[in-house]
C-alpha cells in the first residue's frame, strides 16, 4: 500500500524502502485517485530542514501556520499548549550566543558550532516557534505533538521548510545564561517549554529517511 501511495502522490522524497517504485505510465494511470492529494503530498514530502535561506516567514504566513496549529485535536478541547513566535534576530542571535559559550563543556555543540554554516542554534531558521504544554497533565505532550506537526505541514505546504527541535528546548530549560531568554518567551505559569521549530525558505532539500514499514501491523 506504501508503495501504491508514494507512486501516487508523485513524492519528492520517497522513503527508502519505497525509493525504486516510481513508474511514469503507473503515475499517469493514478494521477486522478483520491489517494493523490495535497495533504498526503505534504505529509510524504516534509523532511526536517537544517539549512535556510535568511528572509525571515511573513507574518501573514505564520497567521496561517499558527492557526493550523491550534485546530489541531487536543483532549477535551482544553488546549493545553502556548505558542510563541520570534523573527527577532536580537533574541536569536542574543541566546545562539550563550549557546556558543556553552560549547566548550559539550562536544556535541562545540562541533555543531564549529561549523562554518553555522549561524544560529536554531538550524540556521531565521524564524523559531516555541511550543509549552502544561506541565503534569497527561495529554497535553500529546496535544502539543499535534500542533506541531499541523504547523510543520502547513508550512510545507506553503513552500516552507521546517525542524523541530528538542535539543534546543533542552538547552533553553536548562542553562542558567539562557534563563533571560526562557522568560522572555513569557509562558503562564505552569508551562514549561517543550521544544522549539525552526522555520523558513529552505536552502537544501534533504532525502527521506528510511522508514520501518514493519512497526504497522494489521490485527484480523
Ligand atoms: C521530538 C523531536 C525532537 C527533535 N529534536 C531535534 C533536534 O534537537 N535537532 C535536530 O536537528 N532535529 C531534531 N528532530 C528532527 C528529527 O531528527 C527528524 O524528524 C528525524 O530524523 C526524521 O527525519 P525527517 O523529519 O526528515 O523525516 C527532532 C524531532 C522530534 C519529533
């Protein structure tokens, strides 16, 4: 059935075990099933992106993004999530640049930041939306996963690249020089921030991953 979806929706980024199914007369024969649509064009064609290019989103767009994100299903419609978006370069660069001065202690970052394509802690976006869920109640890692992903294929469907970010949740949470910046992002209390997305034209197209097929099962 996989390989039935990738050939329809005519995907850039195949995943790897479907990689060799693209067959132009299949295509063609396919090209008005229901199968083949924008949104399962979105979802298959999204990849993180860790390159940008420097224009920042408009905000018209994140308008947009954003409110798919916040009618994403949730449990009981209780919205257990804040959203914050900064296409502040000051605010960007300002905790990039604590991150930085973290890197003598972690080898992970000091070779991230040894990159010469490095700009920022963010992937290089030149935009980044924080998402915080409420901290002790269950569902609300779960609503906020649904956000983030209506976001990201949202953004994608508007020719907009994307990545989400633990690291960098991970980072904010937990360095006391980046305390200034946690608080800037200003979530009510009992919010705690869960991870980040870096968002904006991308200036690479990365391959699929592989995929484990075998993780669905069907029960009879
Ligand atoms: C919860 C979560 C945390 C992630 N954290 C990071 C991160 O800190 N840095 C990063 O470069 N990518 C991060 N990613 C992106 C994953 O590496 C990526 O989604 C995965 O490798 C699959 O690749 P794809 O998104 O291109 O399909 C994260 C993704 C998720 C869902």
């Amino acid at each position: 059935m996989l390989a039935a979806l990738t050939m329809t929706t005519g995907c850039q980024n195949k995943p790897a075990e479907t990689a060799d199914s693209t067959n132009a007369a299949t295509d063609s024969v396919v090209a008005e099933s229901p199968l083949d649509n924008a949104v399962v064009r979105a979802i298959m064609d999204r990849r993180s992106v860790r390159k940008y290019k420097p224009e920042p989103v408009p905000k018209e767009m994140l308008d947009v993004i954003l409110h798919c994100g916040i009618n994403a299903p949730n449990a009981m419609n209780e919205q257990r999530w804040e959203v914050r978006v900064t296409n502040s370069k000051a605010f960007i660069d300002g905790v990039t640049k604590v991150f930085v001065e973290s890197a003598e202690n972690d080898e992970r970052v000091k070779k991230m930041v040894e990159n010469p394509d490095f700009h920022n802690m963010f992937r290089n976006a030149p935009t980044v939306i924080f998402v915080a869920g409420k901290a002790d109640e269950k569902s609300s890692p779960i609503d906020c996963g649904l956000l983030g992903e209506n976001i990201m294929l949202a953004a994608q469907s508007m020719g907009l690249g994307t990545c989400c970010l633990g690291s960098a949740a991970g980072f904010l949470n937990s360095n006391p020089g980046a305390a200034n910046y946690l608080k800037q992002l200003a979530f009510s209390d009992g919010y705690e921030l869960l991870y980040a997305i870096a968002i904006g034209y991308p200036d690479e197209s990365p391959e699929a991953k592989p995929r484990d097929a075998s993780k669905i099962r069907y029960i009879e």
